[in-house]
C-alpha cells in the first residue's frame, strides 16, 4: 500500500516544510539515511563511514531527527561501556518529491559511487523519443516496480544496493528537415 506523497516547494511558506526541504538538502544527510535504512547506526559509526568529525554528523543527525527522517532507537552500551543512540531512518523521504532537488541526488549519487570497481556499477544510458502518454506510461511503470520491491522489504540474506533514475529532456535537437 503506497502512502501519500509529500511534495516540498521551494516557495512553500510553511516552517515545517521548509526545514524538510533543508534536511534534504545535503548529501551528506541523504548518505546518513541510505546507512540508516536497514540498520540503526550511531553518530560516531556514522561519522567514522562518511569520514567526518563526530561534531559535524552529530549537527546532521539532529537535523534529520527534528524533520522526522530519523528517529533515535533504544539506548545501547558501547564497546566501553559508554551510552550510545543508534538511529535508523523512517523511510519518510521515500515519500518525499522535493522538485527543485535533483542536483543534490545527483551529487550524493556522485559520491556514492566515488571508488567502486567498475563491476560494481550497473549503468544504461539510453535516448528515447517518447510522446506525453508513454512518457506518463514509462514513469508510471517504473514507479509501480520500484515501490513493489521496496514494499517487500528487506531481504534477511541479502546484500544491499542502491538505484538512482533519471529520466530528463535530452539536450540533443532533432535533426532539421
């Protein structure tokens, strides 16, 4: 079942919406909810993955927290004893369509990416010239796959990947007749 999406403006005028859009902003932060998404991590796990100071992730993690991207698990003892909060994410921005945010998912797509042997990377890139109905068809269909996947929910044996689409204009004309 398909929850109603929540569609963050950059003219939206409401408080709450525009710290969604912010916390959403950084792809640091959507790094932080990729590694929270099967597993509670703390904020010194996370800044010791994405290679930041524990300060700077603990501002994120707080930002991620207060907008409802992530929520904190049950308090744990760490290796020496020390209290730790794991936080996990609560698959919010799934449901989120931030429309003016697709430089900051290309970016943190970039990153993510940044160093994998080039057999780990599965990428097709093709042209299509589609009219407004197979277009909404295309979108449509892709959409109802991927939600039929992620609404199955996590494999306990499996491995974990990630899937960035873009489907855009393309910048090469038509040849003139």
């Amino acid at each position: 079942m398909t929850e109603e999406r929540l569609v963050l403006s950059p003219d939206d005028t409401d408080a709450t919406a525009q710290a969604m859009a912010r916390a959403l902003s950084s792809p640091l932060r959507l790094r932080v909810l990729r590694l929270c998404a099967f597993e509670s991590r703390t904020n010194k796990e996370l800044a010791e993955l994405l290679g930041v100071n524990p300060g700077t992730m603990l501002h994120h993690v707080r930002t991620l927290v207060q907008t409802g991207f992530l929520a904190a698990q049950p308090e744990r003892s760490g290796a020496q004893g020390a209290r730790e909060i794991p936080y996990r994410a609560t698959g919010l921005s799934w449901n989120t369509s931030m429309p003016e945010g697709s430089p900051v998912l290309v970016e943190t797509f970039l990153q993510q990416i940044e160093g994998l042997p080039p057999g780990d990377l599965d990428a097709t890139w093709l042209g299509l010239k589609l009219n407004a109905q197979h277009k909404a068809e295309l979108q449509d269909r892709l959409s109802e796959l991927v939600n039929e996947f992620k609404e199955r929910g996590p494999d306990a044996d499996g491995e974990t990947y990630s899937l960035f689409t873009a489907l855009h204009t393309d910048r090469n004309p038509p040849a003139s007749r």
